[in-house]
C-alpha cells in the first residue's frame, strides 16, 4: 500500500508535509505508524509505553509523499518524570505537524485521558482526524461512532494491525495537507555516526547535548531508549547524522521482546552508519560487553572512536583516571589506535542547556576523521611506495621452503579499506608480517580505528615490483 524510506530522523524542510500520530498509551499508535510506512521501524508490544521519543518515516500514497511521525502515549495526569518527557515529545510532534492523527480504541469507548488530550489538540489549531483503531470488524466500526462526540476532526474507523480502512485514510491524508516533495529524504547527506554502548552509559545524554536540545528522552533507568533516532547536526563546517541506539546487555539478560527489537534495531542502525562512537561508563572501565560491541562494529567494517563518558566522575583521582586510560588503550588495542575521548555533561541532568558539555569537539573530530580515514583512496604509487619500502626494511619469511615476492599493490576497496597485493605466490604472507603491512599502511595514512584488510594474490613467475 505505501512505501518506506528506512531512515528515520528529523525534517527541516517545510516543502514536506508532516503527519503526527498522538494519543493515550496502547491504542495502537506505533502499529498504525508501521502500517503507513509500510515496514516494522517502530516497536510494538501490548504493554503500554513502549514509544519514547519521536520516530520519523515515509509514506507515499497516490503519488504523494509525506513525513509520519510516531510519538509516545500522552498522560496528561502526570506532570514528571518519564511520563512528562514523553508528552514533550508529543507536543513538539504536533508543533511541526501540517496534521494530527489523534488515535482512540474503537474497542474501549471514551476515556478521561482522551478527552484531555482532546484539549490540547484543540489548543493547538491543527487540523486534526480521529483514527478509531481497532476497528477490525463491521461491528466494531459502527461502536467506533462514539469518537465522533469527540468533537476533534472527522472520524475514520480503521484497523492498524489488519490494513482495514487504510486506503480510506490515507486518501484523507492527502487530502488534508498542502501539496508537497513528491521525493522525501529523511536523514540528509552526511557523516552517520551510531552511539552504542551499554544501558545507561549517557548516549542520549551526549546526543541532546550535541544538538543543544532535549531531542531524546533522558532517565537514570536503564532502557530509556529504545528505538533508533537519527538525527542531523551541523558541527562547524561539517554535515553529520547522529543514530542514538538503545543500550546493548549481555544477550542473556536481554528477556523482554521489545528489548530483543531494540537490541536487534540498534545492531542494524550500527550497520547503517560508518562511524560507531562506542560510549562507555567512565567510572565503570572498559567491561566485557563494550568490548563486545567495540568487535562487532569492528568486524563489520565500521570506524570506531571511543567515547569515556561522565569522566568528570574519576578525573579528580588522577591514579584511577590514568588506570582507566591504560585499560580502555589495552582492552580495545584490537581497535588499532582509535581515538578515545574523554567526555563530561556536567551538572545538566534532564536540561540540555543548563549543563557543561567537555571534549564535544574532540568526539565530533574524530568522527570525522575516522569516517575520512574509512573512505580513505590511497593512490597506487603511494602504495607502492611504502609497499616497497617496508619490503627494504623487512623482507617477507619464505612459504613452503620458497622466497616471496612482493610485485604490485592497489587498493580494491574503500569503508573499510581493502588493499590487494600481488605476490609471486597466493596467500604467502604469514599473519605477522601482514600485520606488519598493516601498521605500516596505517601509521602512513593515519587509518586510526578503520578496519583495514589486505589480500595476497598469487600472480606466477616473472614480473618484480615496480622499481626493481
């Protein structure tokens, strides 16, 4: 019925028309949020609360295209804590909106909370359509009547979870909103950066401070976090896209079905990106689980900075810093050199503006520079170059009883980069002198924290390296 842009993040352009979807906890907000953009992007669970922050995607419907926008379900009783941020995100949603889904159980009838959240639609002055969900029977679509004393906008009976009545509202989506970008690009053209790490570890914490505003929702429970947000950010005079993930525990602790999804959605926003700010607990050190995630970016081609969050917790013990330090530099040495950057929010809590962000520019460097160094198109006679310097200073061990030739060397890929060496025999190199190449390559071209590989093709008798 419609199609998806898979990314998901923040819309600037006014060109593009944003749909808002509200309403209380589990009346099927997220499902019906899937169902328009035609992919399971957001997570769905019978609890309530399952959606925090706000989730972008793309529908197309008729030749239109238009921006949908999942929010968290809104409590108007609640005036703090979690509840309180997730409403803020909703508000923020119907601030951008050209258009207000307000969702309601056809099942359940009227409640108080929708007759709340009624009011501030109405304070809002946006054009709104009350989806009745649920609605996944003749019977049910004619007991969904009662939404209409709602008094917000037209009524439409549909059912999320079964595609029914779907074609009909989104004919009254299009209908509703000004013509816009027939093409709608969510997540623009830049560096994409993931922060991964452990629960709790302050990567929302560093996003909102980051953008310089509360974009996702920050709590001191593990867990707060659980779709993937990308979100675009200029740094100076760079264009960057920054993927706040859920925490990531050890697999045996993760038992609930929504934390698997998140789990499963913040691996695949990690394979989406090209640079993983790994974010670790700076008072905790460098803990199994970080440097299972630190691998798992690693092995699959991604450029790696780590980030010492909440170091103004150990700074002051300059043992217990430089201890930290020396164990981060061992225990993820299998990174090869990544940049490590030690960073503090402090006194900011829940409030973006009122904390001291230290070491951001150092994070966002070395983003860049990672992400340069993982693209990084090394010419062939500069790689020859050192490629035949490094065989002056140290000759390859021979294979088999034979001596080894090294000829030619080219590079064959880029993120991560690959290099392929033509040798007199095919895979002649022991792993300690590929080693070898490789700090040498590295150190040449400063690929701190890229994966890079080098392959040894067998090229027969005759021909000698260039120079010989």
């Amino acid at each position: 019925m419609t199609e998806v842009d898979d990314n998901a993040g923040a819309v600037d352009d006014r060109t593009t028309r944003i749909v808002a979807i509200v309403g209380r906890p589990n009346v099927g907000k997220s499902t019906l949020f899937n169902r328009l953009v035609g992919a399971r992007q957001a997570i769905v669970e019978d609890n309530p609360g399952v959606t925090r922050d706000r989730m972008y995607g793309v529908a197309h419907w008729d030749g239109r295209a238009f921006v949908v926008v999942d929010t968290g379900g809104i409590d108007p009783t609640e005036d703090a804590g979690m509840p309180a941020q997730i409403r803020t995100q909703a508000e923020v949603a119907v601030a951008e909106a050209d258009l207000v889904l307000f969702v309601v159980d056809a099942v359940e009838g009227p409640s108080a909370t929708d007759q709340e959240i009624c009011a501030l639609l109405r304070r809002s002055s946006k054009p709104v359509v009350v989806v009745a969900n649920k609605a996944d029977a003749p019977g049910r679509e004619r007991a969904a009547s009662w939404a209409w004393e709602l008094g917000a906008g037209d009524v439409l009976a549909v059912s999320a979870a079964h595609g029914r009545g779907m074609a009909e509202l989104c004919d009254r989506i299009v209908s509703a909103i000004a013509p816009g970008d027939d093409e709608v690009e969510l997540v623009p053209p830049g560096v994409r950066v993931a922060f991964l790490g452990r629960p709790n570890a302050g990567k929302s914490t560093l996003v909102n401070a980051l953008l310089g505003d509360a974009r996702v929702i920050v709590d001191d429970v593990p867990g707060t976090t659980r779709d993937a947000i990308y979100l675009p950010l200029r740094w100076g005079a760079h264009d960057f896209v920054l993927c706040d993930t859920a925490g990531l525990r050890r697999r045996r602790q993760v038992a609930r079905a929504q934390e698997q999804l998140a789990a499963i959605k913040s691996i695949r926003a990690m394979e989406r990106t090209q640079v993983v700010a790994l974010v670790i607990d700076a008072s905790a050190g460098v803990t199994d689980q970080d440097q299972r995630i630190a691998r798992m970016a690693f092995e699959r081609g991604k450029g790696v900075v780590v980030v010492l969050h909440k170091w103004d917790l150990v700074a002051d013990d300059r043992k217990r810093a430089h201890e930290i330090m020396a164990q981060a530099e061992q225990d993820l040495g299998f990174l090869e050199g990544p940049v490590i950057a030690r960073t503090s929010i402090v006194g900011a809590g829940r409030d973006v503006g009122r904390g001291r962000a230290r070491n951001l520019d150092q994070v966002m460097d070395a983003c860049r520079r990672t992400a340069a160094a993982l693209s990084r198109r090394v010419t062939t006679a500069d790689l020859n170059d050192e490629l035949r310097r490094a065989v002056a200073e140290l000759a390859p061990p021979a294979h088999q009883g034979h001596l080894v030739r090294l000829y030619f060397a080219t590079q064959a890929a880029t993120d991560p980069p690959l290099f392929a060496i033509s040798a007199n025999r095919g895979r002649c190199l022991t792993p300690a002198y590929e080693r070898y190449l490789l700090r040498r390559f590295r150190a040449r071209w400063s690929l701190r924290g890229v994966p890079i590989r080098v392959v040894v093709r067998g090229r027969g008798r005759g021909g000698e390296m260039p120079g010989d």
